[in-house]
C-alpha cells in the first residue's frame, strides 16, 4: 500500500497491506495510536497497553456485533455463527461454562496421541515429496490438513469429509481484491457449513457417540443445556478460528525460522527450544491479526474519545510489535526473555482469551518437537510462497518447503 510521511492510510482489504502490514503498524502506534479512518469509518487502535485494555473492557467495547470487520458479519445475530466469541456478559458466560464442560482441558490433553499418529502420517508424505531432491507444499501435504484432521476427529466429522469442510473454512476466510466484505463464495460456504453441522447434530440427538458433537448435546451447568443453534455456532467458530489460525501458526513458524539459520540450527540441535519458537513465532507475526469492537459509550483512549457507535478494530499484530514492551520487536529471536513472551496478545486476553489457545499450542508442540527430532535441515523457498489474502488471518496459502530426514 501507499503511505508518504505527510499521509498515513490504513487499507485492511489491500492485498499490498495484507502481504506486509507491520510498516504501517509502526506508523500508527508513532503517529496515531488511536486513530480515526474515516473511509471505513474506523477507529484503529494498535499500541500494545491500549489493544490491552480494550480487549479487557467488554463492557465499552462490545463483541456482540461479532468480530470481523466485513459489513455482512458485523451484526448483533454474529452470535449465531461465531458463537460466545460474539456475545458478552451474563450470555458469554453462560455459553462459555456450558461449552467449557464439554471442551475440558483433559479432553484437550487426550488428543495428544491423535496428534502425534497425525504428525507421523504427513510427516511420511512430507518427507516422501521430499526425497532425491524434491519438495513439499508444508500448507498443503501438512499444515493445512492436520490441525482439521484433530479438530474433525474431536467434534466427529468423518474422514471422508473433511477435504471438503477444510475447502469450505478456507473460503470463510479468504477475500478476493477489490471486494471490500465477504464474498459470494465465501457467503455460500458459511451456509454449507452451518448445514453440514445441522445435519451433524440431529444425527448425534438420534445416536450419541464419544466425540465432542455429543459431549456438547449432554453438556448441562445447574439444569441448563445448550441448544442446537449454540452447538451448531460452536463447531462453525472451532472449524474456522480454530482450524486456520493453527495452520497459519504451523506455516508461520518454518517460514521464520527458515530465514534465520543459526537459530534454525540451534532448534535442530535441541527440540527443547521448541516451546519458545512457539511463543516467538506468535509474537512475531501471529495468525490473527485483528479483531473489531462495538463501541458501546464514548471511550478516552490513547489520547483520543473514540464515540459511542463507532467500531473499533483493535490491532493483536500490532500490539505484539510494540517497541514500548518488546525489546527490538522487529526481530525474530527465540532467545526472547519469557518475561517479554508472557506479554503477547496473539489468544487475546480476559473473558474472551481464546479456548482453544491451549490445543493450539499442542499441536504446534507435538508437530514441531517431532520435525526437529527427525529433520536434519529444512529450506523454506519463500520467492515461492503464496500468502493467504484475509483481513483478520495471516499466514500462508502455499509454502514450498525442503526437508531433509535425518539419517539420510
């Protein structure tokens, strides 16, 4: 995108922005850290104390128009879609409670094995394109296809599905240039994929199974249970929040690391440096980019009175490369201090801190502790690589990838 020292513009729909929107991040949190555009007639925040703040006041800036920025999805029926991740109060927490009784942490746990039957599967296809010199689409042959394969496995969607439910979030999320809202394609497919989890539900009410779909039917806090539109809503935002930000996560981390060979190196020669490429990598370029707030009364933030009704986009991306709480943010360093990492904002914070934080980081674990054990090097060809052109996912499409086996 454009910018001039005498002009700061902020395009979300721009595929030049979306490729690199860091530059314009700077900007902002130098020149306007709470700043009003008026094109989209938005109230961009992105300095990392004032996306805090505003993620933790739910009661100002509000989620019950949803979260996205896209004018057919910002609605107060967001909800039925996006489920409590577009409600707030009394009715977020209660769908929160009855979800949380369901999608335990030991639920989560016990997908460990699953996850690691998963890696060992693609990583064979990954390595096998690999061999005499050959090479691997990471997105296509591993990323994009495990964190769906444990999503569907956990809410019981049968693998003779799931391509086309992982076709159908990737159009979710995707936005075609010089569309400034959900496309057409992308309106269709949330459409299929409410349907096919309709027809999941009732299927589980007529025969409940072990999986996540029929934990969520039997679900009850103090005598109250979910309906099946909540149910249906749940599955939606786990299949594309859930699903896409972990790929990008999956494809983000080689992409970085790759371009930094002495700590590529290093993470080779010790898998338990893992967990901290993790949080790095999350850091510094995180999936989810951004997230919008209805703004329910005047608010003094930053500097500036963001007005009651106006929408308000807060800047996770931005916030996670704030040089006022991260020591040289432009840099990708796994040797970043903990005390810094424990700062970041890529899962959001407060009531609306992302459940599925804790899967993610499993599977990321388990992927990328298992490719360090059995990779001796790795080449990512990025002049290759296809970004994922959205508004609020960053990550990538295609990602050309070399991996060489160890012992090999």
């Amino acid at each position: 995108m454009t910018t001039t020292a005498s002009e700061l513009r902020f395009d979300p729909y721009d595929y030049a922005f979306q490729d690199d929107p860091y530059p314009t991040y700077r900007r902002l949190r130098d020149e306007a850290p709470v700043h009003h555009f008026a094109a989209d007639d938005l109230w961009v925040v992105s300095r990392h104390a004032d996306v805090f703040a505003v993620l933790r006041d739910d009661e100002t800036f509000s989620n019950r128009m949803g979260v996205s920025l896209d004018a057919t999805a910002w609605s107060p029926d967001a909800h039925r879609v996006m489920s409590f991740l577009a409600l707030d109060g009394a009715e977020q927490s209660r769908i929160r409670k009855l979800v949380s009784a369901a999608f335990t942490p030991r639920r989560v746990r016990e997908l460990e094995p699953e996850v690691r039957a998963l890696t060992d599967r693609y990583l064979a296809t990954t390595f096998a394109r690999c061999a005499d010199g050959g090479e691997a689409d990471w997105i296509g042959d591993f990323a994009g296809k495990l964190p769906m394969d444990v999503i569907s496995e956990m809410m019981g969607v049968p693998e003779s599905d799931r391509d086309e439910v992982r076709r159908l979030a990737d159009l979710v999320v995707h936005r075609e240039d010089g569309i400034r809202d959900v496309p057409r394609a992308g309106m269709e497919a949330s459409i299929a994929l409410m349907t096919y989890y309709s027809e999941m539900v009732q299927q589980r009410r007529r025969q409940p199974t072990d999986d996540l779909t029929s934990a969520l039917l039997a679900a009850e806090v103090d005598g109250d249970r979910l309906r099946d539109g909540e149910i249906m809503a749940f599955l939606f935002l786990m299949v594309v929040a859930g699903n896409e930000t972990t790929t990008k996560l999956l494809g983000n981390a080689l992409f970085h690391l790759s371009a930094h060979p002495e700590q590529r190196a290093q993470v080779l020669a010790d898998p338990d440096l893992v967990p901290a490429w993790i949080e790095e990598t999350l850091r510094h370029d995180t999936s989810s980019q951004m997230l919008a707030r209805s703004v329910v009364k005047d608010a003094a933030i930053g500097g500036a009175t963001i007005p009651a009704g106006a929408k308000a986009l807060v800047l996770l991306g931005s916030a996670n490369r704030d040089e006022r709480v991260f020591t040289d943010p432009t840099s990708y360093d796994i040797h970043r201090e903990k005390a810094e990492l424990s700062q970041i904002l890529s899962f959001g914070t407060g009531r609306h801190f992302c459940l599925g934080a804790n899967l993610a980081r499993l599977e990321a674990r388990v992927v990328l502790t298992e490719l360090a054990r059995r990779v001796e090097d790795f080449e990512v060809h990025a002049d290759r690589a296809v970004r994922v052109h959205s508004t609020s996912v960053r990550g990538f499409a295609a990602l050309p990838v070399s991996l060489r086996e160890r012992g090999l």
